[in-house]
C-alpha cells in the first residue's frame, strides 16, 4: 500500500535474539537461585529447631534427675531425723524414770537419814534424861567438882526445903564452855525419881529467885523447845494450864508437837502427866 507506514519490522536480528536467550536464562537462574536459597533456610530452621528441642528434653531430664534425688534424699534425711527424735523421745523416757528412781531412793535415803536423827537426837536425850543443869550458882575459882557436888547440895537443902545430903549423883561438874560467868553446874542424878522431885519443887520455889534449874536437852530438843516458847506464852495469857513436856507442848492435858512443815503447833493427843 502506497504511503502506509508498515508495522512488521521483519524477522528479528540476531543480536536482539542472543540477549533475549541471555535474559531469559538470567532469569532462570535467579528464580533457580531464589528457590535454592529459600530452601536452604528452610532445612537450617528446622534443624536448629530440633536442636533446641533436643536440648530441651535433655534439660527437663536432667532437671526431673535432680529434683527426684534431692527429694530422695530429703525423705531419706527425714527419717534418719524420725529415728534421731524417737531414740531422743526414748532416752528421755527413761531420763525421766531414772531420775524418778533416784528421786524415790533420795526420799527413802532422807527418811533413813532423819530416822537415824530422830533416834540419835532420842538416845542422846537419854542419856541427859537424868541431868539437871543449875543456874547462877556462885563459882570459887578453880573450883573441884566435889566443891560444885556440895553446892547443889546446899541448893536443894536450902532453897527448896530438901535434905541435900540424901540425893546421890553420879557426877557434878561446872560447864566450862559456857560463856557467861558463873558457869552452869551439870548435876547426874543416881536416881531418876530424885532427878523429878528437884525439877517439881524447883518449879514452885525458884520462882522470885536469881537461881535457876531446868532439864539438860540435846541441842535438837532446844531448838524445838524455843520454837514451842511462842505458843507457850499464848496458852498461858490465854488462862491455859501450859508448860513444856521435853519437846512437847501441853496444854490443859493435850500434848502437841511443833510440826516443822506447817509451822505450827499439832496435837497428838492427851497425857495425863
């Protein structure tokens, strides 16, 4: 056609061919590449994901190993420490029945012990039983004790009505550990009876009188006689017949005895002395 541009170029060149080759296989290898490397990526993921699970488990056993051998040892450690508590628990049982034994044995060892008091305290109170021990009685220096024997004569001749020279005495003597000055006189009477009249008489005579007689007791017998003294006093302002019997108290015929653990007088019952 006359004047029409013509569109179709004609066959391609070449050169325009071997670029269009050389594009295209670019192109394949990039989207080659592109695949390969996505793929790559892909494999090292999931391995490093198996790893760390790996690594995980590894961890929770070695976790679960621990935690059973701690709990193991504690339950372990627990009943080494129930059989530590028991043979403590039995130990101080028998602590407790040792100590009440010795407890029992202690009783019975002070119960002898003031047993073997009592009876001592009770024969040495024998043994004084005939004693009389006389009080502001003038003393000679270095007197004899025949010299002292003729001065409790004479007291008992001449200030309670008695004839002196009819008592007998094992021995008469001053007390020289005593203090005070003139010392006592210590008088052992023969006879008990005589012992007894001089006490009585002396009880009623003596009374406005410097001298002095009173029973010879143990220093136990003392002790309680002091701790009587009170109670005594009480009776007496109280209009009460009361005196001392030993180291009893009696008052209008009732004996009593001073009772260490109260701290006060017990009746024991009557006496017709």
């Amino acid at each position: 056609m006359c004047g029409d541009i013509e569109l179709n170029h004609g066959p391609r060149s070449l050169r325009h061919t071997k670029i269009t080759e050389w594009t295209n296989q670019g192109d394949d290898k990039a989207t080659d590449t592109g695949s390969d490397a996505a793929s790559d990526s892909g494999a090292a993921s999931e391995v490093g994901l198996n790893d760390i699970m790996r690594e995980i488990r590894d961890l929770k056993t070695d976790l679960k190993q621990q935690f059973d051998k701690s709990v193991n040892e504690m339950y372990g450690r627990v009943e080494e420490l129930k059989e530590e508590v028991t043979t403590l628990r039995n130990e101080l049982k028998q602590s407790h029945r040792d100590f009440a034994g010795l407890a029992e044995q202690n009783k019975i060892l002070r119960d002898s012990v003031n047993g073997l008091s009592r009876e001592l305290d009770d024969m040495k109170g024998r043994m004084k039983r005939d004693n009389l021990i006389f009080f502001n009685v003038d003393q000679a220096s270095n007197e004899t004790w025949e010299e002292s024997e003729n001065k409790v004569k004479a007291v008992i001749s001449e200030q309670l009505g008695l004839n002196g020279e009819h008592f007998e005495f094992d021995r008469v003597h001053r007390l020289t550990n005593a203090k005070s000055h003139p010392q006592p006189i210590i008088a052992k009477f023969a006879r008990y009876k005589q012992r007894d009249l001089v006490l009585q008489r002396a009880r009623s005579a003596l009374k406005n009188s410097t001298l002095r007689i009173s029973e010879d007791f143990s220093p136990k017998t003392r002790e309680t006689r002091k701790k009587l003294g009170p109670f005594l006093k009480k009776a007496r302002e109280e209009g009460k017949r009361a005196f001392l019997n030993y180291d009893k108290l009696k008052i209008d015929g009732t004996l009593y005895i001073f009772d260490d653990s109260l701290n006060d007088i017990r009746a024991i019952g009557s006496s017709r002395r």
